[in-house]
C-alpha cells in the first residue's frame, strides 16, 4: 500500500490528482500539502512516504539548502516534479536535485499515472515528448556543446541562466528573457549553485568571470 504526498499550492490540482491515484492504486494511502514546510514535516512523520509528488511553484527561489533538507527528509522516498514546461536540460537538472523523475500539469492522467507508478517501480520517468528529442521548452535549439566547452559541467540553459543572473536579473526577469516559466528558472537556478558550490546570486555571479577568461 504506497504512501504518497501531493505537494502543490493548487488545491484543483491536488484535489484531482489525489481521486485519480485513489481510484487507480487501490490500497493507497493519498495526502495533499500546500507549501514547502509542511513537506519537509509530512515526510519526517511516520508512516514512510513511499513518493512525494512536488510542484515546481513550491521549490523557494534562491534557497538550495531546501533541497538538501527536502531529499534528507525523504530519505528513501522517491520525488517526483511538477512543472508547467519541460526541456531535456530542465530533466537533467531535476535529476541532479535528486527528483526521480518529472511531468508536466498538462499531461493526461493516464500519463501520469505511468509517471507515479514507473517512479514507485524504481526506475526514473520522463515524458515522451522529451524522450523523442522534442520540448515544450523550445526558445533555443537543444544543442550541447562538447564537455570541454562546458564549464563546471553547465548544459546550455545553465549558462543561460548563470549569464543573466551575473547581469543583476531576478528570477522573474530571467524568466522572460528566455521565456520560460518562473517556475522552471528557480529549478535551473537551484542546478547552478549546486554545480557551481555556491550558497547564493552573488557568490555564483563572482564565480562568472572565472569562467569566460
């Protein structure tokens, strides 16, 4: 009988996400939450959360402690993210903060439902349309560089993103620049300070210069 977590400050979403899971995953036990501190709480309580099911919206900008504090409060839980767009490197960057996977809100239950159950089977989920090489995230080409172009490791979108937070820009101003979801900037955000070993804008925008040298 899995436990599961809904955690999205969309009570609709919620709402039609937990009647889908218990219709479909009979036995399971379905529990929704609003805000990101009260994930951290549900999953410290006992018993053992089997998945959390996280909206991207509720990841706090700027703040990649959280993320260590959400994966240790999960312990062997597996995380899945919610977003509104979706991009091969916004999938890399999911997985590098330790989700195991991602959907996007406008999938079909039915996919979703695979997404859940693929994720409580062990294995890692992304949508089609990401595996056939195609991206509802599509303001540039999904070319990579080779590694030796890469510094830290940064796909393309990352430097994108690390490049105009060293210009001053603020999640939301970033967002429309490359005109993506705030949402999925703060996940982009998050995956540089890790990369990069940095605790905040400023100590990441330092390190910008380093790099173009």
């Amino acid at each position: 009988m899995p436990r599961i977590i809904i955690a999205d400050d969309d009570r609709f979403f919620r709402t039609n996400l937990r009647r889908l899971l218990e219709e479909r995953l009979k036995g399971s036990c379905v529990s929704g939450v609003s805000n990101s501190s009260r994930l951290i709480k549900s999953l410290l309580y006992p018993p053992r959360t089997d998945i959390a099911i996280v909206g991207s919206c509720l990841l706090p900008a700027d703040d990649p402690t959280y993320l260590g504090a959400l994966k240790r409060a999960a312990g062997a839980a597996r995380l899945m993210l919610v977003v509104s767009q979706a991009s091969a490197d916004l999938f890399q960057d999911a997985l590098s903060l330790g989700f195991h996977g991602l959907v996007v809100r406008r999938q079909s239950q039915e996919e979703v439902l695979v997404a859940v159950r693929t994720i409580l089977e062990g294995r890692l989920y992304a949508p089609s349309a990401i595996l056939s090489g195609r991206s509802s995230d599509s303001t540039l080409p999904m070319h990579q560089p080779e590694l030796g172009e890469r510094p830290f490791g940064l796909t393309v979108r990352q430097l994108e993103v690390l490049s105009l937070i060293g210009k001053g820009l603020s999640n939301r101003e970033i967002a429309d620049v490359l005109r993506i979801a705030e949402a999925t900037v703060k996940i982009h955000v998050s995956a540089v300070f890790r990369a990069l070993g940095v605790r905040n804008r400023t100590e990441a925008a330092l390190i910008l210069p380093t790099m173009t040298r």
